[in-house]
C-alpha cells in the first residue's frame, strides 16, 4: 500500500481543465523523476504511441530522467518519405500508420466524442463502472476544456477501477490533478483517477474492474472530489458516454 502523498498548497492549484491547452505545448520537454511516457502523454493531451513513435521508443516505453524527449512529429519523418502517386505525404503517413487519422495529421485537433453506448457492454469491449459514489459537480466540456467530469463525496471514500487494465502512472508529478492514477486498459482507451487522498496501489500493478485503488481527497482541489477522465486514443471524451446510467 501507498502512503498518503503531500498535498500541494491552494494557492498553486491550477484547474486540470487547463493542462493540456495546445497554447502550452511545447516542441519538447526534460524528463524529470518519477515521469513515465504516459504521464507526460497525459499533461500534454498526446496519444502515447505517437511520442513513442517520434523518440523511437518501444514498449515498455522507458524513458531516462534527464533525457530530452519530443512532443512534436520531427520534420525528417516527413521530408525523408519517399512518395510516388496521387495524394499528399500525410496520405501516405496515414496509410503506414496504426494510428486513427487526426492524431497523424494534427496531435492539437479536438473532435467531439460521438460515442452512443448500448446497454450492456459498450463497443469499447469493457463493462465501465461508476469510479465513486457522489454526485457530478462538473461536467465534460469540449467548449470550456473540462476535460472530464468531477465527483463530489465524502473525503476518504473508496475510488474503483473503472474498468479492468494496468496502472501506468501513480504519483502526483502532474500538476492539478494532485495524487493521481491512469490505468491503460488496451492500446485505445486510458482513464485517470485524480485528487486523491491516498493511492493503494503502484505502477505496473494490473487491477480487475471494481477493485478499491484509492481513496477520495481533495489534493490540487478545493474539497473532496474525484476528477475523472476516459481518454481514447490520446483524445479527452466524455465519461458519462462510457459509464452506466445511475
């Protein structure tokens, strides 16, 4: 079990609506400890396959503290393609890419989440559960760049696994999401867990769909709440499109 981390002071909290604003995204950044590939994927709102991609990283995506690593597509995977045919380079980048079509073309393009879930399990294969009891305070918005939805409860209260999947970050190296987990559960879909009191479990941990992995604080937050996000693809979509009705 984790011991409780830190709290940061109010007086540097910054909304998580704010963290991933392309107006913030820099060309590349320093690795700092206790960083992963997905964490740094998290911050700045990039599939995580794609800054694997450009820095040449396979899985298990390890990344050195002090290293530099880029966040944008270097030029040369563009310029040193050789293209014959109809079309525009991207084209071809497109069609030798695994990757959905506007990550290639624009990691910053935001499209709205058109996801319909049907009754039992969704198309996203998993049977997603409701993370917290409460009561959703704020809602995902692409307008105002809510980039999840909150859920007000008790401090101290459990926080489940959404789904079944692997811890791939638990810490609270993330600005403004305080204590903080994100659980991969395929290639597509990642969900975060934030302001929490406590984290019970560690990096690398694999969790079954129910399984207690937190408790509700108020880290980087002004009361008790869990900010919770699905992430497809590198892309922010509404949680409330995945999570059964309540």
């Amino acid at each position: 079990m984790l011991s409780s981390l830190m709290s940061c002071s109010h007086q540097s909290m910054v909304p998580v609506s704010d963290l991933t604003s392309p107006n913030q995204q820099s060309s590349a950044r320093i690795v700092r400890e206790g960083d992963t590939l997905y964490m740094i994927a998290w911050e700045v709102g990039i599939d995580y396959r794609l800054i694997a991609k450009w820095n040449g990283l396979s899985s298990p995506y390890f990344i050195e503290e002090g290293k530099r690593i880029r966040l944008t597509q270097p030029r040369k995977m563009i310029t040193n393609q050789s293209y014959s045919g109809s079309g525009s380079i991207n084209d071809k980048l497109n069609e030798s890419s695994d990757l959905p079509e506007e990550n290639v073309i624009s990691v910053k393009k935001r499209k709205s989440d058109g996801f319909i879930p049907s009754k039992n399990k969704n198309e996203t294969g998993f049977d997603w559960l409701w993370p917290s009891e409460g009561e959703v305070i704020n809602q995902f918005s692409d307008i105002k760049g809510q980039n999840g939805i909150d859920i007000a409860f008790d401090e101290g209260s459990a926080v489940l696994a959404a789904a079944s999947g692997k811890v791939v970050y638990a810490g609270a190296g993330l600005r403004g999401y305080g204590n903080l987990l994100i659980i991969q559960h395929d290639e597509i879909y990642l969900s975060a867990y934030a302001h929490n009191r406590r984290l019970f479990v560690e990096e690398g941990t694999f969790v079954e769909r129910g399984k207690l992995i937190a408790e509700m604080g108020d880290t980087d937050a002004e009361s008790a709440r869990l900010h919770f996000e699905i992430r497809r693809n590198g892309e922010p979509v509404n949680p409330l499109n995945y999570l059964p009705p309540r």
